[in-house]
C-alpha cells in the first residue's frame, strides 16, 4: 500500500513494501529527486538494510550452529511493513518477528522507520528494538538512490554535472573491495582493509560515465552530512551520516548518457559491512555488527536535506 506526504514544498510517496520512498518531488516544479523507476532499470529507490548491509557470501550465514539464509542487504526491503501511526506530513512503518523472517534472523525485534516531511526536506529514521530475550547482534543502514540527471534539468545535462561532496572537505579513506563488492583481505587474511582513496581535491569525488563498479566504500570520515551536488546550479542534496562509521557510493541506470530520470547515483550510510571474501560464515565473527542488549534500541537517521531547489 502506498501512503502519500506533502507540504507546501514536497510530495513523498511511501510504500509499505519495504517501507520504502517510492517518489520524492518538488510540489512546485514537480523535479523528480529519488530514483521512481522503470523496474527495468532498478527494481529498488530507496530500501532500508536489515539485518545485514552489503553483499552476504553464498546467500547464507551461521548463528549457534544454524544455517540463516539472507539476500544481499537484508531481508526488510524485501517484505511488507505495517504502518503503526499516520499524518498529513508524517508516517511510521514497523516490521517485526513473524514465521518468514525465522529462517532469516534468529531474534525478535521491532524495526520502525519514520518519515516526516519538512520544508527544507525529509526526516528518514529507521529504530531498531531487540524485543529477545538474548544480546542481538545486526547491521542497519539505507541505499537512497537520487536522480542524476534530473527530470527538469536542461538538455544535455548528464551525471557528470554533478559530484559527491563530503562536508568537510579532508582527505577521505576509502575500504577496498573485491569485485564482488565482499571486504578484501590483506595478507594476513584480514578484513576490513583500507586506504587513502586518492581523489584530486579532498572530499569531492566527480561523477562520471565509468561509475563506480560495485560501490566505493568510506570509512573514518568526518563529515556529518554527504551530498549529491548539481555543479551548474550549486544545487545540494544532502544525506545524513553524522556518526555512521562506513558509507557506499553507487552508480546506475542511464545518467551518463543524460537519460532523464533514468539515472541515479546513491549516498547509502551504513552500521555495518558487506561479508569478507574469506569469511567463514559465522554470525559471530562478522565485523562491525552493532549489538543490543534486550529491550534497548538503536536509531539510524539518514535524512534528506534540500538546498537550492
């Protein structure tokens, strides 16, 4: 079921599947700014990640001797969330426990994810409560995919027009990466490993037809806020990422070749990390996953920002 938001501004469209933005448009100038589609192209726009971020070796890991089966970036964008509470500007989606997700994840837990629309853009949280009775252990984070071109862009705009830009503008580290986007190992079989990224000017990485593969992958940033900025207007779209300790760049669609609406690069904050390409599959080594002692809760905020636009 979709749910629509709007204000003076903006118009969101949600969707229970997934708790997912499905539409994110100026009210005046109708400019398209998250990824609509066609399927084709991408079937996603903006999936929450749980339990797990990034690519998952073999499509299953182990937990206390048991085998759990898991797609690349978690089980939630894949089922149908319930909406708990509802206003003109604001909305609150929840995934809990039930008989589909036993097979995937061992725990009980609530996952809520809020929207509210603002004047200068979207508050996008997502809360997760271990309500187990264990610690649970677990990755969260968000794959926003934001237009590039956009839908009113002039002719002949294309994503090489725009750039990522980190808010503070320092040298940025970057995790490396196999080519099936896994963590890569070093020598001594360990992971994750990292190296300074090597862009020309610090904390701007251009955009261009070549893309970025898999995803490039940051780590010890500083930054509060990474953005998507139109280099012929000075337009910025921001994304939160004010204490997310890793966050991926991505690349699709048609943007290079200015296909409107039909290209899209992504600012995805995450707490957490794609498997390692040596991993044994065990749940209990896996890296950076967060633990919660039962009946805490831990929130994840990658709100949008609008500037110039």
């Amino acid at each position: 079921m979709k749910v629509t938001l709007k204000n003076n501004k903006y118009e969101v469209v949600l969707n229970t599947h997934g708790a997912e933005i499905n539409s994110f448009r100026s009210v005046e100038k109708g400019t398209q700014f998250v990824f609509e589609g066609p399927e084709s192209v991408w079937k996603f726009h903006a999936p929450v990640l749980f339990p797990h971020v990034g690519r998952i070796k073999d499509g299953f890991y182990t937990y206390n001797g048991n085998e759990y089966n898991l797609v690349n970036n978690g089980m939630s964008r894949d089922m149908e969330h319930t909406i708990i509470a509802q206003d003109e500007k604001s909305v609150t989606f929840e995934l809990t426990e039930n008989e589909e997700t036993s097979s995937k994840f061992p725990w009980k837990f609530s996952l809520k994810t809020y929207y509210e629309l603002k004047d200068d853009g979207l508050i996008f949280t997502t809360t997760v409560t271990n309500t187990d009775s264990t610690e649970m252990k677990f990755s969260l984070g968000s794959h926003t995919a934001f237009c590039c071109p956009r839908n009113t862009d002039p002719e002949g705009t294309t994503n090489s027009d725009y750039q990522y830009e980190f808010e503070i503008k320092e040298p940025l580290t970057t995790v490396m990466l196999n080519a099936e986007a896994q963590l890569a190992v070093d020598e001594e079989g360990t992971a994750p490993c990292t190296k300074l990224y090597g862009e020309k000017d610090s904390g701007i990485i251009p955009i261009n037809a070549e893309g970025f593969g898999n995803g490039h992958f940051f780590t010890k940033f500083s930054s509060k806020w990474v953005g998507l900025r139109n280099k012929k207007d000075n337009s910025l779209i921001k994304v939160n990422c004010s204490g997310y300790p890793y966050l991926m760049v991505w690349q699709g669609g048609n943007g290079s070749e200015g296909v409107k609406g039909n290209g899209f690069n992504c600012i995805e904050p995450w707490y957490g990390t794609a498997d390692a390409e040596n991993t044994d599959h065990s749940w209990e080594n896996k890296s950076a996953l967060i633990s919660l002692e039962p009946g805490k809760s831990f929130t994840a905020d990658q709100s949008i920002t609008i500037e110039g636009l």
